[in-house]
C-alpha cells in the first residue's frame, strides 16, 4: 500500500514539472523573479496560471505583506535604557522604536505588578494618557476622509447648542478643537463627575481669545463626542472600527472591546503607590448616552508601546498601514500642518491638528506627551528619516526637557541616537 502512495506523488510531481515547463514555453518571457508587489496586479503566480485557462482571465488576489518580527533592544542601547530608567525610578516600562517606517524592536523595564514581581513584557498593556489624543484626532480625521465631519464648521451645529469661548459671536470649530485654539479651558471638577456636556461646555470658557493656543483635555473630549453623534456609535466603538479592527491590533478605549484582558500593569506615582490597578483598566466602561461620551478620547486609550507605535507608522508611512489604506496621503498632510505658533512650559513649538512639531533630539519630530495617574509617556516621529520613538512609563520622577516630560525625553533621545548609527 504504502509503494502505491510513492508511485502516485511521483507521478502527481512529474506531471505539475511537465505542465509547469510547458506554460513557461508558451511565456518564455515571464520569469520568476517578476513576480513582485508592482506588477502583482497584472502577473499570476505558477500556481494560479495551472488553474487558469488563459493569462487575461487571472485575477489575482490581493496580497499583504509580511511584518518582519519586533525583536528586543539588546546590547548597549539596552543597558543605556536601564540606566535611564533606574536613574528616573521608574516603576515599569514599555518602549518601542520605529525604524524605515516599520516598527523592529521592543523594550520593557521594571514590574507590571512590584509587590508580586511580575515583570513587564511586550503585550503589557497601559492607560497612556494624553498619547491618547493623537489616536483621537486620527479616527476623527476617518470622518473627515468621508466627507462627513467638516472641520470649518461650528461644533455647536453637531450638538444642538451653543458651545463659544471668551468671545460669544466667535464659532469654534473642530479644527479648534483639535489645534486647542477654541479658547475652551477644562474644569476638571465637572469633567471628572462626568456632568452633561451641555453643563461642561457652559463651564469651560477661559480667559484667551479664540485662534489662541490653550492645551485642553475639553477640546479632544469634544471631538470624540462629535464623533458619536456623526456616527450614532459609541466613540470607542468607532475607534475601533475605523482604526484597531482593520489594522488587527488587540487596544481600545475601553477594555470591553479588548480580546485579552489579562496582561495588564499597575500605575503606580512616584512614591510608587498604585495609581490605578491593573484590574481596573481592564474592567469595561460604564456606557454613557451617545454624544456624552467626552471623557473617554483625551486620555484613555490601553494598549502597549508596540501597539501604539503600529498605529503611528500610520502617519509616518502617509496613511497606510501594512498595505490598507487607513488615512488619506492628503489628510496625514494636513494633520501635520502646523496651524498656530504656541508656547507651553517655555518652548515655542508648532501646534498641528492633534500632533505638536518642533526641532527636538536634533532633528524635527512630530510629538506628543502624556501625564496622567502616574504614567508619563511621549510618542514621536521623524517623518523625513521615517523612525520614531514611543515611551510610556509611570512612577518616574523628575521634571522637563525642550517641552519634554525629562525621563521620556532621556529615553527617545538615546534612541534617536541609536537610529542615527
């Protein structure tokens, strides 16, 4: 039985050699090392042609592209980090670095957990505060794609009320929202009990001119709770439709919408008292009326720093991600724009729509902090050289670099030295 079975594969493999052979004599010209990316559309492989009656008639699948695996920093680089860790008493870490627009490599340090020494590993996942908002304005700007969501117009048009700043006859917009030159200020007070929009709004106005910068959580809280009322979703669920399910990423808003729930860190302050638990952030958020939903964008987003970083090679790479197209090339450039000349902390930078740039680490980068619950974190990326850095860490002390929380700003630095290498 057993010599049948050889027989028959030896006379199934001459014959696919045979066929194989006598279609490349009718294509002399078609050569195996043809079949790349650019040509994809209009070449079958060999397999495909064997089950096709003619070369016209071939349609070919689209194919996506193989990540390369993210391996961990090792060598010097890793030994510097640990050294810039320990220096700034972080309590946990997790890093990654975006190289050629891709992200390659992965760093933890410290313990997700210190009092039962669970360490940090790359699928830790964290609250990563205002890093958050950046991923806000990127699900908002799918809309925008859409034609659906009009940066021009009056946000108050979306809502049904009036929402102004310092200057009642001024409109705010969500381009103003997203530049945070709405003039709106955030009282905590009310944001944090989670009172009506309609109450907040009336409630934030502060003490500049619309057009003029004001950093505000109220500002990014607003959009995501216009995107609820574009799309009658929830704007986590929105989230993770138009960015975290097409890219196959396992993060969310809200832990309800993560697959795997049991990989989480403590956030501890630095005192290294926990902030926030582990088991809290994967507990699932208490559902809020659709279009109230302004607390969840401007700082909530969980994921690890691999995680993030695939999202952020959305902006690097034009608004593609692993071959789909997530964003268009035309609305990365416009978030990139800068839209108002702004000081914060004593550093003038460029305001764009929910990205900050400025010339930093010796080189211009598009950046963004975070600062929340004991986790302080940065994300940034050099779009000419297509590399980037993101940082999230909680208990660390110490203070600011060039606008910079100083322990992230010693950690990208060394990074950017590295990619320089």
């Amino acid at each position: 039985m057993m010599k049948k079975k050889l027989i028959v594969c030896t006379v199934l493999c001459l014959t696919a050699v045979i066929s194989a052979t006598a279609l490349a004599a009718l294509w002399p010209n078609q050569k195996a090392e043809e079949y790349t990316e650019e040509n994809v559309s209009d070449t079958a492989s060999p397999s495909e042609i064997l089950n096709t009656a003619s070369p016209s008639e071939v349609s070919v699948a689209e194919i996506v592209p193989q990540k390369p695996e993210i391996l961990p920093v090792e060598g010097q680089l890793a030994a510097d980090l640990d050294g810039i860790f320990r220096k700034y008493k972080a309590a946990n870490v997790s890093l990654a670095i975006i190289e050629d627009g891709t992200v390659t490599r992965h760093y933890e340090y410290g313990y997700k957990n210190i009092s039962a020494k669970k360490p940090m590993t790359p699928n830790t996942k964290m609250r990563v505060a205002s890093l958050s908002k950046v991923v806000s304005t990127m699900a908002a700007m799918t809309l925008y794609d859409k034609g659906e969501l009009d940066l021009e117009r009056d946000v108050g048009d979306y809502f049904g009320f009036r929402i102004r700043g310092k200057q009642a006859d001024v409109p705010i917009t969500t381009r103003m929202l997203m530049s945070h030159t709405s003039a709106l200020a955030d009282n905590m007070a009310r944001m944090q009990r989670g009172d009506p929009l309609r109450v907040v709004a009336r409630n934030s106005n502060s003490t500049v001119n619309p057009g003029v910068f004001r950093y505000a959580n109220i500002n990014i809280g607003l959009v995501g709770a216009e995107i609820e009322k574009i799309t009658n979703k929830r704007f986590q669920d929105y989230a993770q439709e138009a960015l975290f399910s097409p890219m196959g990423v396992d993060c969310g808003y809200d832990a309800a919408n993560i697959r795997d729930t049991s990989d989480f860190a403590n956030l501890y302050n630095a005192e290294k008292e926990v902030e926030r638990t582990a088991e809290t952030q994967a507990k699932p958020v208490k559902p809020r009326k659709i279009g109230e939903g302004y607390t969840t964008a401007y700082g909530s987003l969980l994921c690890s720093s691999t995680e993030l970083a695939e999202i952020l090679t959305i902006l690097i790479n034009g608004g593609e991600y692993n071959g789909q197209r997530i964003l268009s090339r035309d609305t990365v450039e416009l978030m990139e724009t800068p839209v108002v000349a702004a000081k914060a902390g004593g550093v003038t930078f460029e305001q764009c729509l929910g990205l900050r740039r400025n010339h930093v680490f010796g080189r211009d980068v598009y950046y963004h902090n975070g600062n929340a619950l004991g986790v302080i974190s940065l994300l940034a990326y050099d779009k000419e050289h297509r590399c980037g850095v993101v940082v999230v860490t909680s208990g660390a002390g110490g203070g600011a670099k060039d606008g910079i929380y100083s322990v992230c700003y010693a950690a990208a630095a060394r990074v950017f030295e590295d990619l320089q290498k």
